[in-house]
C-alpha cells in the first residue's frame, strides 16, 4: 500500500441505506475483507446508554472491527450535523494518515451529505428560540409548528414531512435567524464541496422483507431489554423530552412507562413509526444518482471496492 501522503484526497467507502436493510452487518464484513474501519453516521447512535433502541454494533463486533462516533456524548448534550461533520473529518483524515481503509456506515442520509458535500455555512442553534418552539409543539401540538412553517416557508415545508419536528424547528429557527429560507439557503450552495474521492453502496431489499424485518428487530428489541434501558435512562434523569429519549422505541415505551399506552399497543406503534421511517429514508437516499443499489449479498460489491481503491 503507498504511503498516505503519496495517495491524494482521502478515499471513503460509504455504506447507506433505510433501517433493518442490513448496512451494519454489511459494512462490519467489508471493513474486516479490505483491513478497515468503520465511521458512523447514524444520528443515535453517538449516544452513551442508549444500546438496544439504536441497534448499537455488539462489544463483539466493536472488537472485531474499530468503530468511530459510537457513544461519544450523553443524551442530554447537544449533537447535529455540524459536529458530526466535524468529529467524522477528524476521524477521516486520521485514518488516512495512518493507511487505513475507510468505511462510512449509517443511515442519516443528512450527515453523508454534509459529509461528502459539505457544511452549509447558517447559524448555530438558539437555545432559547429552540425552546420556545419545542414549548409552543409541546403545548399545541406538531400540526400548529407544521401550519406556522408552510405560512413563513412554503417550499422547506413541502419538502419536511409533518411528523418531522426536528426539521421543522431547525427550518423556523433559520428563517428567524438569517431570514432566509433554509431550501433556499441550500439550494445556494448545493453541497457541491468535494472533501473527498468516494464510492457510494446503498443496500437494498424488497419492501415487505425490509418491512419483516423491521418487525422482527422490534421484537428482539424488546426481548433483549428495551424496557429496562429506558426505565434505566429516566433514573438516570434524562428526561423524557430530550431528543434522543424522543426517538423511535425510546419515546414509546416511554409512553407505556407514563401508562399512556399498553405494552403490545407501543410495540405496534415502533414497528409502525418505523416503517414510516424506512419510507422516507428511502425516499432520501432515492434522490440520490451517486448511490450503488445493490442487495446486501451482492458478490460485486467487493469488486467494485477494490477496484475503486486501486484506481
């Protein structure tokens, strides 16, 4: 292998695609083939304590492959894309440093983008904005931040889905902040930065087995102590309405805690929320013309790896 300096930009591989579709697995079998390691780019699980509801890689799978940006803050810390942008530069250009091979693993079809890109240059968070919005959603509901977002910013709330509070809040903040729409402020710069040389693999699967599967890691979820582990985040005096503990899983066995639902009913509301999800990351990554669609058992998908590691 030539020396890291003689090699140019960093070379990514980047492993995407919706929930349950296999990309950890697939991503862990690949590090391990070409002598990598693994970058994260999954939105939850940069959270310490919170294992079983984010599908964390297993000790043993964290032993048998370096994992980077896995349990690196508490629920109750600030985490968004500008520090995973940051932290997973960092970790990057580390590894390329040291002649690693390098593999981005996730689902937050947001951080790849900033990551492969670039970071959108607007303000950061303002606590005190974000609370008050968080106070108006928690008073009268998602639907009133839905209906204020389409009357200050039509086209980011044709393109944020309802449900989605995190980008509705972040859409008003930047309007309220720059006075900009935050499409419009996308649009400008087009995340057209190019940081690095990289391959794209989405791992695909037919939707009523991704949908099968998405049920099953719900219920192996809740057999391996989904329950306890958010009964054990409350003690440990994150609160219910942090965004993490608002999560799929997290926030709603937190309702069955509260007594607001029955166990089997909160189940059926996880693999419910969760099929949303997957809808709308596909949707996400849909977009995409850079990604490789491939199934997961795919014996091209080495091929092309290696291929563009050696050119």
């Amino acid at each position: 292998m030539p020396e890291a300096h003689d090699r140019g930009r960093p070379r990514i591989i980047i492993i995407a695609g919706p929930t349950a579709a296999g990309k950890s697995r697939l991503g862990l079998k690949l590090a391990q083939r070409f002598k990598g390691e693994i970058v994260s780019a999954d939105s939850m699980q940069v959270y310490r304590f919170m294992d079983i509801g984010t599908a964390k890689p297993s000790p043993e799978e964290q032993a048998a492959v370096r994992h980077h940006l896995i349990d690196i803050v508490n629920p109750d810390e600030e985490f968004n894309a500008a520090v995973f942008f940051e932290l997973a530069s960092n970790a990057i250009d580390k590894l390329w440093k040291e002649g690693k091979r390098i593999f981005v693993v996730g689902g937050t079809g947001l951080y790849i983008r900033v990551l492969t890109g670039g970071l959108i240059d607007t303000p950061g968070p303002s606590r005190d904005l974000r609370a008050r919005l968080r106070s108006e959603m928690a008073r009268f509901g998602k639907p009133y931040l839905y209906e204020m977002l389409k009357d200050l910013d039509p086209p980011s709330a044709r393109r944020i889905h309802p449900n989605d509070s995190v980008r509705i809040i972040r859409a008003i903040e930047a309007l309220e902040l720059t006075g900009h729409s935050i499409t419009m402020i996308q649009r400008e710069h087009g995340f057209a930065e190019r940081r690095y040389d990289y391959i794209k693999i989405g791992v695909k699967m037919d939707r009523n087995d991704l949908f099968r599967r998405i049920e099953q890691r719900t219920d192996q979820m809740i057999a391996r102590g989904l329950v306890a582990e958010t009964e054990k985040l409350l003690e440990m005096g994150y609160r219910g309405d942090l965004k993490p503990m608002q999560a799929l899983g997290y926030k709603h066995i937190i309702q069955y805690l509260k007594g607001a639902l029955g166990l089997d009913e909160a189940v059926e509301k996880i693999k419910t929320d969760t099929r949303h999800y997957a809808k709308r990351q596909l949707t996400w990554f849909g977009k995409d013309s850079e990604i490789e669609w491939h199934h997961a058992e795919d014996g091209d998908i080495e091929q092309k790896i290696a291929q563009f590691l050696k050119n």
